[in-house]
C-alpha cells in the first residue's frame, strides 16, 4: 500500500526546521548550540538517504557509507586547515610539522583552492565506490558477502586512518578551524547559515532521491532489490545499475560529510568505526527502510535521542538504543514510518491492517 | 483526512517546540540533582566519558571532581558560593565532546570544566574553548606540543614523565640498559612521546640500531610476532622496553612477554600508561616486577596522601560507587582533584570567577596536594610537580625505587624535537619562537 | 535453424546434468521438452539463457555463439526465459512489472529520464489484455494467486518480444480451464516466436504439440518426434513407467 | 627445630672467631651480625660497605636479600624466601650465612612459611644503594634463573677480569639450561678475546657455536669486526656467525609459522559457532561476540567462585571447571536469545544483523554495569610459561593449549554434524528447511539445539581467549569482523571453509606482520580477501548444483 503523498507533512517539516527554529533562536528561546546539533542532524539524513537508495530501494547492504562520509568531512577539514595554517604564516599544518614533515604530502596540494576541495570531496568517494563497487558487483557479491566485505573495507580504512604515517592526523584527526571561504566558524550568524545550507541541501537531497525513485531507473533498482536474476534476463545490466546508486548513495554520504565537518569543528576516525557504520544503517531500518521519509525520520531522531539520552541516562542509554533497535527489527520491520501509516490506516479505516507487522 | 492534520498542525507545532526545549534543559537535570537550590551556587562542567570505551578509566576522575567540589562545597564553598557540577557524557565519541562542550560553555555558562582523558578529546573540544573563552582543567599526561591559553595542563609534560624515566633506565642504578625497544599502541601521544624519546636518547650516545619504535593498533589482542622480535633484540642483553601501549592491550601484551620466556630482570618494561586504577583487577601476575613512571603513586608515603587515599576511598564507599572501599588512588586521579582546588584557589586569589582573572592568578600558584607541594608554572599552564619511578607489586600497588630531587619544570615544548619553541603566556602570546 | 546446439554438457560435482549431442529449432517452431524430473530439462533452458555456464559444447543462435555471454547480453540477442517458480518484482505493481520488461532502451540514463509514450502504454495494455491482467494493472505483484504470478511472467517475457521464448512449466499449479487458455496462448504467440516449452502434464503437451516433442533423460536426448510418436516409443513408456515404480517402492 | 640465638649472642660468637683468626671470612661474620643488629643504624651502613667491599662469595646471598629486599627475620634468624610462592601464599625460606641452604623440617620437606609469620628487616635505600655496585656479582648467586641470567651478560659489559674466576665458580654450581648457555657465551667470550694462538680462537668460536645461545650470531659477528688475529679467523668467525644466523631464521620462521596457526585457531574456534548457526537459520549473528565475552566472563565468575567461595586460591581447577561451564552459560543464554529474538528472524540475514546489532549493545552495557573494570582471568599455573624447543624457539603453554583445544572442537563438532542423528538433522534443515519439516524433523527445535550450540561454542571461545587477552565489556566487538571474514571466506556454513579460511587468514596476517607493521598487514590480507572473492564469490567452498544459485 503506497500511501498518497501528503503535502502536509512537507510543509509541517518546513515550517519547523525552516522558520520555527531560525525565529526561535532569533527570538533568544533556542541557543544556537541547538541550532548547530540539528544542523549536524541534517547532514547524517542527508547520508541516510543515500543509505536509503542503495539498500532500501537496491536492497544491497552497504556497510561502508560511514566511511564515504567521513572522506567527505577530511576533504573539508583539509583545506580548512590549511587556509588557517597560511593564516597563521605557518607552512605545514602542526600536526605535521611534530611528525617532522617537511614537505607538504602532495595528496594535500590540491586542497588549497576551495574549488579543487569541492570537486575532490565528491571525486573521490566516487571513484573509491565506483572501483570498490565494480570489483564486488562484478563477482556477484550480494547479501551478506556484500555487507561483511563492505564492512571490513571500512574496518581496514579505519585502521588507515588511525596511522600517523596517513598524515590525515591519526586518532586526533583534523580539528581546530577558523574561517570558511573567510567566515569565521565561531560566529553564530555563520552557524545559523550553515544550519540553513544543510537544510536546504538535505530538502534538495530529498527531492533528488524522490525523483530518482519515482523514475523507471528507480523501479529498476526496485526490480533488482526484488529479483535480480528477473531483471537481468529482462537484458538490465544489473551491474551499471549497482554502481551507478552505489555512486550516488556514496555522494550523498560525502556530501552529508562534507556539511558535517565545519559545524561539528572535528573529524577523527572515530566517524567510520564498526560501530558508527553500522549505526549509519540503524537510522534508515528505525526510520523505515524503501521509505525516503522513513530515513529523514530516522536519522533526525535516532541521533536527537543519542543526544538527550547521553545526558539524562549515562548508564542506560545504550539499553534503549538497543531495546529499540531490536524491537524495531522484530515487529516494525518498516520502522517508524510503517508503523505511522499503520496507525495511520487503523483511524482512517477503522480495521488494523496486521499485514503490517508480521509477527 | 487533511482535515485532521490541519487541526494537528498547531498541537504538532507546540509539541515540537516542547521537544527542542526539553532538548536545551534536558542536560541540567542530571548534574544539578545534589546542589543546594538555597545558596548562591557557581557552576563548573564535568566532561569526562561514562559509558563506551573510555569509561573504565574516565569515571575514576569523574568521582575524584565529584569528591574535591563536596569538599570544598563542606567548606564553605568558593568566595562564599556553593560549587555545582554539571556531570554529562560525552560517551567516548569524539564528536560528541565538541558538542557537549559547547553545551557546557554556551548554554549551561559554567566557570571552568573538569574533563577529558585521551588527546583526541581535549583536541576535540579545544577549538570550542578557544572560541567561547572557557577553561578547562585536563588531568591527565600528555604528548605537549601544545599550549593553549584555554587549557590547564594538570597531567604530566614529556619531560616530567618520559625523560626521567629513559633517564633512570640508562644509570648505574637503574640498570645501565643501553637497547631501546620503543612500543606503543599508535596513535598521538605515544608517537609523539616516542619522537622525543628517541631524540633523547640518540643524544645520550644510543646508537640508531639500538632504538626499534614500533606501533600496534587499539586494542591488538596478538603480540607473539613482536614479542619474538623483542626476544632476539635482547638476546645480547642490557635492553629494555619503554612501553605506551595503551588500555586493554596491556594485558596480552605481558602475558605473552612472560609466557615466551621473558621477564623483568632480562628485560624490564617501562610503562607510561598504566597506573594503579588500570591495576585494580588486573590479573598482575605478569606485570610484578616491571616498572612504571608517573608523578604519583597511591603509596606515596606523605600524610596529606594518606589522607587523600582514605578520603577517596571513604567517598567510594558512602556514595555506593561501584568497588568501594576497594578503589584505589592514581596519577591522573591524583590531578584531576588537585585541580579543582587549583580553580579554587585562583578564584579566591582573583576574586572572581572570569576566566581571565582566574587564569591570571592560576601563574605561579602553588598547592599541597596529595603529591607534596605542587606549583603551576609562572609563565604557561602546566603544574611543576615531582617524578616518580615505581616498580609493580602483586597487589596491584607500585614500590616507589626512584624519585626526582624536588618539583620538575613543565615544558610543553621538548628541547629535543622543539627546541626553538617555547610556550609562554605572560610575556609572549603563548607558542613563540626562541631566540 | 534459429537455434543449434552441438555436444553440450555440464555437470554438477561429478554427476552429469546434461549430456546433449545434438539439438535444433527453427524458426517460429514451438518444440516441447518433456522427461522425468532430474532430466535435465531446467538446466538446458538455464545454459542458453546463460544462467548456468556449459562446461563445453557450443550453442549457435541465428548463427551467433551463445555460451560465454552474459544473460543481459543474451537477452538482449532476444531470447527470453520465465522461470519453473514464478520470477517476478513482487515491490512493484503489475503495469510497473510489464513496463520494465518492455522492449526499450534500458541503459541507465535512458531509465532515468524515461517518458512514458501512448504506443507504449497501448502494447502494455494489450499485452495485459491478452493474459487477464488488466484488473490487477495496479495491485503489487507480490500479492497476486500463483496462476496470475506465472501469466504475469509470461507477459513479461512476451513484452521483451524476444525471437526465442524458453518457457519452463507455464501450467503448473493452473485449473485447468487456466492451463488450457495457456496452451491458446502459447499457440498464438508461435506464429510470431520461437518457443521452447518445457512440461510435464501429458494434457497440456498434447494440446500444444503441433510439432517436434524432444524427450530428455538423464541429460541426454532419448528421441525426437510427434506427440503420438513419443506417446508410443516403448523407451519412452518405460522410463516414466520406471520412474513410477521406482518412487513407488520408495515410499 | 627451634633455634633461638639472640643477634647479641651472635655477635660475641662472631667476635670471638675474629679474635681467633682474623681473617676476612670473619670479619664477614662480623660485618654480617652486625647488619642484623636493630638499633645501630651507622654501624649497619659501614658494615654493608665493608661487606660490599670485601666481595666474599659466602656473604653474597644475604647481600642479595638486602638488595631484593627480601631478607626477613625468623626466630632471629636471617632467611630470605624464594621468588614465587609455593602453595597457597607460603613460600619456601632458605637460610643466608653462612650457609645458603633451603630450610627443611625433620622429615626432609621444605618447611612453608607464609609473609605474616616472617619479620621483614627494613634496610633502608640509602643502605641498599652501597649494593648497586656489585649487584651482578650477588645476581649470581640467585636463587632465580633468570637473575643469574641477568648477571652472566652483566659480567660480560663490566670486563672485569677477576669476574673470570667467580664466573666459573658459578658455571660450575650452575643447574639451568638457559643461564648455563648464557653464562658459557660470557666465558668462551672473554677467553676468546684473550686467545693467544689462531687454532685456540677457532676452538673457543666453535664452542660460542656449539652453545646455541641466542647471543651467539651477535659475538662472532663482533668479533669478526674487531679483526684480532688474521682475517682467516676472522672470516670463520663470520661464517659461524652466518650459519648460525641462517639456521635462527629458520627457527624464527617456524615461530611465525606457530604464530599464525595460533590465531588462526583462535579464529577457528569463534567462526565455527558462527558458521553453524549462519548456515543452519541463515542468522548473522553480531552478537556472536558477546557470547564470546559472556564466556570470558563466566571463567573470571568461575575464578572468583573457586578463590572466594570455596576457598581454594593457587589452583588449576577452576579452569578446567570453567570451560564447560562457560560453554553451558554461553549456550543458555544463546537459547534465550533465540526464543526470544532470534526466532522471528529465520533466513532474513540482514534483518537478523541489525537485530542481534542492538542485542549486543546491551550485553556489552550490561557486562559493563556489572563488571565495570578491566578485569583478567588468572593463567592457570600449568599454562604459564612455554616448551622451550630451542633457546630460539619458545612455544607458550596458553597457545598451545588453544590450538589443542581448538583441534577437540573441531573434531567434535565434525563428529557431531556428520557422525550422529543430531547432525544429520541439522544438517537436513541447513539444506532445506521445508523439506525437513516435512519429514518430520522438528525444525524448530533443531534450530534451537544448534543455536545452543553455536553460542556454547563462542562462549568457550572466549574461556580460552582469557588465557591470552584480557576480559573488557567490549572484547568481542575486537573479534567479530575478522571472524565474519573467516566465515565469508570459506563459504558460509561450511566446517570445512571455516577451518581452511581461519588458518589461511591467521597465517597471512602474521606472515604479512613479519614484513609490515600490523595495520598494514590487516589492510592487505581485505585486499586479499576481496581479490579471492572475485574468483571464489561463494567462498571456498560453494554450494554446487541448479538449487544453489536461487
């Protein structure tokens, strides 16, 4: 049951993140630390949505997005870094200049110019996902092959990355940043227009993905989801398609990084550990996996609540993390949003459809 | 249908802002449980991780914040306040330290913070101090090369902890071991302390093939292949280990050491990153007899320490912290409640709680602590403090075999990697270059 | 010959799935395969379709190789396959079912920004006409009875409108006023294809066998003839026979 | 026996035999009585400077009691006491002068004493530091191995020529294999350099040879250098020193060898639960490491029920009660998660891996509630230690064990899956879930039986991996890729894989760690994996035949 696309919840979204908040923080209610989380909050959707594509709709579990985001915020946090070292008059960033380097790596050159910045971040998750993804769609890794490949792929970048020798700062990362394009990250003017970039980049994120699905190219990734030997005897070239939303699915996660990385002031390997990445996948099943609301949803919420429970439950909050993810997987399997249309159809109908939540 | 939505929109509207603002208040209701709404209170944060990985060691320090504000809050309180910790968790997420941090300085406005324990934490949140011109006491030994004016470097400098200790190990007394073998888990601070290890003892006359540095990942499980290599290289003997491997790998580690036929009178261990806390129920078994440098020992025999290790354990115990009476005392626990007497005393010496003031007067400022008379350096912010070398006994607790003649200099910046640097927050604007 | 296949084998660890010497099919015939389970049947059809690899033989299609491509390149050479077990999208609705299968472009920027055409709509529409499907046009695949499912496939594979048809088992689980329909069909379509039938129900075989029936037995061709030539062959008689009492004294 | 001199009455003895003789040996005596008198503190610090002086070998234990700090009093006595416990707290004393003599009761046994019944004598650091100067020589006459070994190469950096003769004296008491070999390299080391005649050094170079000790490459080599009498010997020298070498590489590619199929068993016997139960309910468990912890855990309970409620510390039996225990805990848990979560998830893989994800998030919680620390099971003392093959080759008792133990396993879970109705079972609805159901094999309490199974096997995992690692809420998340990996690779469901895929994976990993640094090592060996997979995408060994590939 498809449910009739209701303009509503659009302009319910908006009308909170988009003016309820900005005039809330105006009007002195809200901090602009609140402001800055849910900013953050809408680059882990962004990414979410791209988990969406590849596994909700293409059914392929990648475990690897954690890490794309996380190229996506190096990117960033690169050149940041290197615009406040020349600010400073110094030559190379300090954490290099302790592991006695003396050259600028030359991986580092390009991140100078903002443009280059830009177009790397986004070039080069891409490249690693198209050679990751043609080298395992290839052979015909699916399944749980693909989703414990993808997940040591990631393991074996975070171990990369953790290495001083990476020259991307090792556990530390890359922190301490002063100006973007000459806007000072401190200022709170600069916070709230990062937080408004990040909602009108996921809102465009929204309605590109909505497009793709809407689109035969997106009942082809469907078709493949469903029956994938079907499709290619229809003569699809299942693998293009793979690639192409594994691409796509990566962008987005790099994109979501990149956004990420100048509200949060930090990068650090930490962002693509086992755990990070397998709760990148968490947020779409909460939310409601094949469901591009479901994934916004989720990832919004399941990170709100990250933050509250972290501070009101120190000890327990892993015990409701986990009681909901288990819970969720057992009797929502269409998560938040399959149990709100449930309901949904339960007043409106007056019959509670069980064919919702199969026991 | 849209009917009903239309007439949800405004409660949906209300309940969403309900959400955010539960989302700004939600915080204060876990710190500010035990303070006296009567008094005048000041506020001062308390960051340190009490879930994740990070947790075993960091809830230690958490309690030792806790017990330093009950007693001076018995006392008195600071310039006629009650002091009122706001306790969150940053959940060992490095992200999340940003964020709480800010939390912390923007929304909650609290004097100084208390917090921290790995380098990519206090990096973490460093930026957000700098920028909102907070404070914070970190407690625990680090890698320098860094001198903020935002932070309060309680724990141990290179040259408070490392020199001394390759130092000891190099004398007559000590052993006279002349092969290094420099190991450690990889990530900044034993890299770095590595780096000036190694320049200290190439310039003691330590041949480059007599040094082997080598890293292993967090939490490597399997160190046959290094400990065979350790074997070999002290096959001719005098060599020893200067171990920064860090957590729960410490464990594996001398087991193997001991298990492949190794021990301390062949082949000493001098670890940097396990204090008593870390011991307290480890199975100690491997690690008797192997060494360990810090600036504090539970068995420092002074009486201010008796006290302290009494007091801390009576606090374990009354307030129903898990291991009671059974915890012990440690380096880092040691600075972490030193520090905020350290607060104290600056606030009462500057009058007020500014940031600045209370920095101001923090230059030179001494203290007794559980350590002896301890004093912050009167130029930057690292604390003057003595060196101990102590040698693992079964129960966990160290033999102290060495300790410095009098309070050592911090210096963020080592003389042997940087020695055109210096760090000095009166006279120049903190990092400068030496003439 | 549309369709010629030479020394064909492959086996699965060690035991001999199919054996075939020779075999062929012209154009727009409708050839039959019948033979007990196990026969090898299912694996021949899997090997032109190329979804299992021969381990030699050479399969020539309108005089081009076959073996060693890939199934969309197969596909795309027009041959189509539905499956013993209904292969359908079940997430998708019915008309999104046909519209995939549709004969187009199907590179992913034609799928991306692909227009739907009236001329598109009018062949999925009569494609649907003609298999009963055009009061579920909307409903998911996924929840149509079994009878519908295989009908559904088989308008799949009618709007790939491919030359060569190799359709496994289109009656099973049909009522047989449905498996008759099929056989209409099935009939109808051969004036415009190349078809490969594969089944088992010896009432259906006879209702569509116009042509050459091809017995199958353990992987190799036992013989090659009318329906009433097979009907009659001893050898015939005797392997189903056999296969009966074999199963007999199992249980 | 008791003996109840009083140090006074010592004294006048002792003075007495110095009036009488007046030789150093007395005046030991005297220094020695005088050491042990309580109240006078200057006269103690002259005498452990004469005593240091003198270097009489018959004081030499004592001194190294005082230096070790172990010199304790019984009944006015002076003893000091061995270096590990014997038994449960007490230790075995030895007598100091002028005989250096284990105490034996009337019937020959050693006598046991715990620390409580001694009284310790302070000496204080200033005292002790007078020591620091001789401290190799009293090494030598160590009751502790490995201080003699200690001693022997300190002999050899002090040069010292009067050494030579105390040197002999001790190689000849000596009992030890090891610090034998280290202390006869001392030996034929210094007289080597003190050769007079070409034919002499080649012998003593043959002698370093023939000892084998681990220096052996390290002096002839040096002494190749240093080029004493012809560049003939020098050139032997040289060759020995190769050979030697050669023959240690061979030894230390063994011990990589041993190495790898340590952790490859290590990993055998976490992926084989893993393996079972993914093949038989299609689950991906990520819980699987917890069960692992919940193992580890259960032999740390084990441990602390023996010392404290039973009250028998210093023994091997809790291990050996641990290791079906923890399988049953792990397995009894396994089945509760099974009926609890598990059930509903048959053959859904992914949908099972983000469920048994949150499941394991709250076992590590709530370990961590509940154990807090960083804890670690005690070694059982029989697995201390290693099987020295040669100086060069040690293989640690705990490594062996698990490779034994592992080997048990699989041969038990063979016999269990292709030798006995369970299996058959087991392996029917593995194949094909229906199918069996229809034949009227309960499938869902094959399910369960395997899951407890599977979860014991984990839970056992973890008992052996305390022998090796440390026990931390969190230790199973160290585990479970790597383990997936070898699941992944071999095939899933397949013992064999598993078994293959495990020691392949351990192997590579530790050949890889012997060239590069181990991160390196764990990125090639996914490089590996994933080029392997482009061959074998189902592992090594796939399911064959038409029904596979649906």
């Amino acid at each position: 049951m498809k449910t009739k696309n209701n303009p509503l919840y659009y302009i319910l979204f908006i009308a909170i993140f988009a003016i309820l908040l900005p005039a809330g923080y105006m009007s002195g209610l809200i901090s602009v630390n609140t402001i800055s989380v849910w900013g953050r909050y809408f680059c882990f959707a962004i990414a979410a949505l791209g988990i969406d594509l590849i596994w909700g709709y293409t059914g392929i579990l990648s475990m690897c997005q954690a890490f794309f985001f996380c190229l996506g915020s190096y990117g960033i946090a690169m050149h940041l870094l290197l615009k406040k070292t020349m600010a400073t008059g110094a030559v190379l960033p300090d954490f290099m200049a302790w592991n006695k380097i003396e050259t600028l790596p030359l991986f580092w050159q390009p991140f100078q110019s903002f443009g280059w910045t830009l177009l790397l971040c986004l070039l080069v998750p891409a490249l690693i996902a198209f050679a990751a993804g043609f080298v395992l769609f290839r052979s015909r890794i699916k399944g749980v092959y693909m989703a414990i490949i993808t997940q040591a792929l990631t393991l074996a970048m975070w171990l990369l990355f953790l290495r001083n020798e990476t020259n991307l700062g090792g556990t530390n990362g890359l922190t301490d940043f002063k100006t973007l394009l000459g806007y000072d990250l401190s200022s709170s003017s600069v916070k709230l227009g990062l937080y408004m970039i990040s909602f009108t980049m996921l809102c465009a994120a929204y309605f590109g993905c909505y497009r793709i699905t809407h689109s035969k190219f997106g009942k082809v990734l469907q078709a493949i989801r469903d029956s994938e030997s079907r499709i290619s005897y229809a003569a699809y070239k299942v693998v293009d398609y793979k690639l192409a939303i594994f691409v796509v699915a990566a962008l987005l996660a790099a994109v979501g990084g990149m956004l990420y990385l100048p509200q949060t002031g930090i990068i650090t390997p930490g962002r693509m550990d086992v755990k990070a990445s397998v709760e990148m996948v968490m947020w779409v099943a909460l939310g409601g996996r094949g469901n591009l609301k479901g994934a916004v949803i989720g990832a919004l919420l399941v990170n709100f609540l990250y933050s509250v429970c972290t501070s009101l439950f120190p000890d327990s909050w892993l015990f409701i993390l986990g009681f909901l993810f288990v819970i969720t997987v057992l009797y929502f399997d269409k998560g938040f949003m399959g149990l709100a249309n449930s309901i949904k159809q339960r007043f409106s109908t007056g019959s509670f459809k069980t064919s919702q939540t199969p026991l | 249908m849209r009917n009903i939505f239309l007439k949800q929109l405004p409660a949906l509207l209300l309940g969403a802002t309900a959400l955010f603002s539960s989302c700004n208040n939600g915080t204060s209701k876990a710190g500010s449980s035990d303070s006296t709404a009567t008094k005048e209170t000041v506020k001062i944060g308390v960051l340190h991780s009490l879930s994740g990985t990070m947790a075993i060691s960091e809830v230690s320090l958490k309690d030792a914040v806790q017990m330093a504000v009950d007693e001076i809050n018995a006392k008195g309180g600071v310039l006629g306040k009650q002091i009122e910790p706001v306790i969150v968790d940053p959940a060992s997420d490095w992200d999340l330290f940003a964020e709480k941090a800010k939390e912390l300085l923007i929304d909650k406005k609290v004097s100084a913070v208390f917090g921290c324990w790995t380098s990519v934490s206090r990096k973490s949140v460093l930026p957000v101090f700098e920028q909102n011109n907070g404070l914070l006491f970190y407690p625990v030994q680090y890698e320098g090369e860094e001198c903020s004016n935002s932070v309060i470097y309680t724990g141990a400098t290179p040259n408070q902890q490392l020199i001394p200790a390759a130092e000891y190990l190099m004398s007559e007394k000590g052993g006279g071991y002349k092969k290094f073998y420099l190991l450690g888990t990889d990530y900044v601070f034993p890299r770095t302390a590595n780096k000036i290890l190694k320049a200290f003892l190439l310039s003691k006359g330590i041949p480059k093939e007599n040094i082997i540095e080598e890293y292993t990942p967090f939490h490597h499980q399997d160190y046959q292949t290094i400990i065979s290599k350790v074997k070999r290289f002290a096959a001719d003997g005098k060599a020893c280990i200067l171990s920064t491997i860090n957590g729960d790998s410490n464990v594996p580690f001398y087991k193997e050491f001991a298990n492949q036929g190794l021990s301390s009178a062949t082949c000493p261990i001098m670890a940097f990153s396990v204090a008593e806390d870390e011991l307290r129920s480890m199975d100690t078994e491997f690690l008797v007899g192997h060494l360990a440098a810090w600036n504090y020992f539970q068995s420092n025999d002074l009486p201010e320490n008796k006290k302290f290790v009494a007091d801390f354990k009576a606090f374990c115990t009354k307030k129903g912290l898990p291991g009671g009476d059974k915890r012990v005392t440690d380096d880092p626990i040691c600075w972490a409640y030193t520090g905020v007497y350290l607060w104290a005393k600056a606030a009462e010496k500057a009058g007020s709680f500014d940031v600045s003031k209370v920095r101001n007067a923090l230059y030179g400022l001494d203290f007794p602590s559980p350590d002896g008379l301890v004093k912050m350096d009167p130029r930057n912010h690292h604390l003057a403090k003595p060196v101990v070398i102590g040698e693992i006994k079964p129960d966990g607790q160290f033999d102290i075999i060495w300790k410095s003649a009098g309070l050592v200099d911090p210096q963020p910046w080592s003389p042997l990697t940087s020695p055109d640097k210096d760090c000095d927050w009166v006279n120049h604007n903190g990092t400068y270059a030496k003439k | 010959m549309l369709l010629n296949v030479n020394n064909l084998s492959v086996s699965f660890g060690g035991v001999h799935a199919l054996n075939l010497d020779h075999f062929s099919l012209r154009d727009k015939e409708l050839r039959v395969i019948i033979g007990p389970n196990g026969a090898g049947k299912s694996t021949f059809l899997d090997i032109i379709c190329g979804k299992t690899k021969a381990d030699k033989g050479e399969i020539l299609f309108n005089g081009k190789a076959v073996t060693g491509k890939t199934e969309v390149a197969i596909a795309e050479m027009g041959i189509g396959r539905k499956f013993q077990k209904p292969s359908v999208f079940p997430g998708l609705t019915v008309h999104d079912n046909l519209l995939l299968a549709a004969k187009m472009k199907k590179d992913i920027f034609s799928s991306l920004f692909f227009k739907p055409t009236a001329a598109l709509a009018d062949r999925i529409h009569a494609v649907a006409t003609k298999l009963s499907l055009t009061t579920v046009m909307y409903k998911m695949a996924g929840d149509l009875s079994h009878g519908q499912k295989q009908w559904l496939e088989i308008a799949i594979v009618v709007l790939q409108d491919p030359t060569l048809m190799l359709i496994d088992e289109p009656a099973a689980g049909m009522s047989d006023e449905e498996t008759e329909k099929t056989g209409a069909l099935l009939l109808e379509l051969s004036k415009a294809h190349s078809i490969i039938v594969i089944e088992h129900d010896m009432k259906f075989v006879e209702q569509i066998a116009r042509e050459l029936v091809t017995v199958l037995v353990r992987g190799k061709r036992l013989m090659e003839g009318t329906f009433a030539e097979v009907k009659n062959d001893q050898r015939v008689i005797d392997c189903y026979l056999g296969r009966t009492n074999a199963q007999l004294e199992t249980l | 026996m008791k003996i109840s001199f009083t140090p006074r009455w010592i004294l006048l003895i002792c003075l007495l035999l110095a009036r009488l003789a007046g030789t150093a040996q007395d005046s030991a005596s005297i220094y020695t009585a005088q050491l042990l008198q309580p109240s006078a503190d200057s006269v103690r610090t002259h005498a452990i400077g004469r005593l240091a002086a003198l270097r009489i070998p018959a004081t030499f234990p004592l001194l190294m009691a005082i230096n070790d700090k172990k010199l304790y009093l019984l009944d006015q006595k002076a003893v000091t006491i061995d270096s590990k416990p014997s038994g449960e707290g007490t230790y075995r004393l030895y007598t100091l002068y002028p005989e250096n003599t284990l105490m034996k009761n009337s019937s020959g046994q050693p006598l046991l004493f715990p620390l409580s019944a001694l009284q310790a004598v302070d000496i204080p650091r200033g005292d002790r530091l007078q020591l620091a100067g001789i401290a190799s020589l009293l090494n030598l006459y160590s009751n502790d191995a490995q201080k003699r070994i200690l001693a022997y190469t300190q002999l050899k950096n002090t040069g010292d020529s009067s050494a030579q003769q105390l040197l002999q004296d001790a190689l000849a008491r000596e009992t030890n294999t090891d610090a034998s070999r280290t202390g006869k390299d001392v030996l034929y080391a210094a007289k080597l350099h003190g050769a007079t005649n070409a034919a002499n050094a080649k012998a003593y170079i043959d002698s370093i040879t023939d000892n084998w000790s681990d220096n052996a490459p390290v002096l002839l080599r040096s002494y190749a250098k240093s080029g004493f009498f012809n560049q003939e010997v020098a050139t032997y020298a040289a060759e020995k020193a190769a050979s030697l070498e050669k023959r240690y590489d061979g030894l230390q590619r063994i011990q990589n060898f041993f190495s790898g199929l340590s952790l490859g068993s290590i990993l055998i016997l976490i992926a084989l639960g893993l393996s079972i139960v993914y093949g038989l309910a299609g689950i991906i468990n990520m819980a699987h490491g917890e069960f692992m912890m919940i193992g580890a855990y259960t032999t740390y309970c084990t441990q602390l029920f023996f010392t404290n409620v039973l009250g028998i510390p210093q023994t091997d039996f809790f291990f050996i009660a641990a290791l079906p225990i923890s399988f049953v805990v792990a397995g009894a848990l396994g089945l509760l998660l099974e009926r609890l979560v598990i059930r509903h998830l048959y053959a859904k893989p992914l949908e099972s891996l983000l469920a048994t994800w949150g499941v394991s998030l709250i076992l590590i919680q709530t370990a961590r509630l509940l154990f807090g620390d960083l804890t670690a099971v005690k070694t059982p003392l029989l697995l201390t230690g290693g099987w020295q093959v040669s100086p060069h080759l040690t293989l640690p008792y705990n490594r062996l064990f698990i490779i034994a133990l592992t080997l048990v396993m699989v041969l038990l879970t063979y016999a269990m899956l292709y030798r006995s109705r369970l299996g058959l079972q087991i392996r029917a609805v593995t194949q094909n879930r229906q199918m069996s159901a229809c034949l009227g094999i309960e499938t869902r309490r094959i399910a369960a039986v395997t899951f407890f199974i599977g979860s014991g096997l984990a839970g056992l995992a973890g008992c052996a991996i305390t022998l090796v690692g440390n026990v931390v809420p969190d230790m199973g998340q160290t585990y479970i890729v790597d383990s997936f990996l070898v699941v992944v690779t071999g095939g899933v469901g397949k013992l064999a894989g598993t078994i293959l895929s495990g020691l392949g994976i351990g192997f590579f990993t530790k050949v890889l760690e012997a060239f590069f640094q181990a991160v390196y090592g764990k990125v090639f060996i996914l490089v590996f994996i994933m080029l392997f997979m482009q061959y074998k995408p189902k592992g090594l060994f796939p399911d064959k035949g038409r029904i596979a590939e649906d």
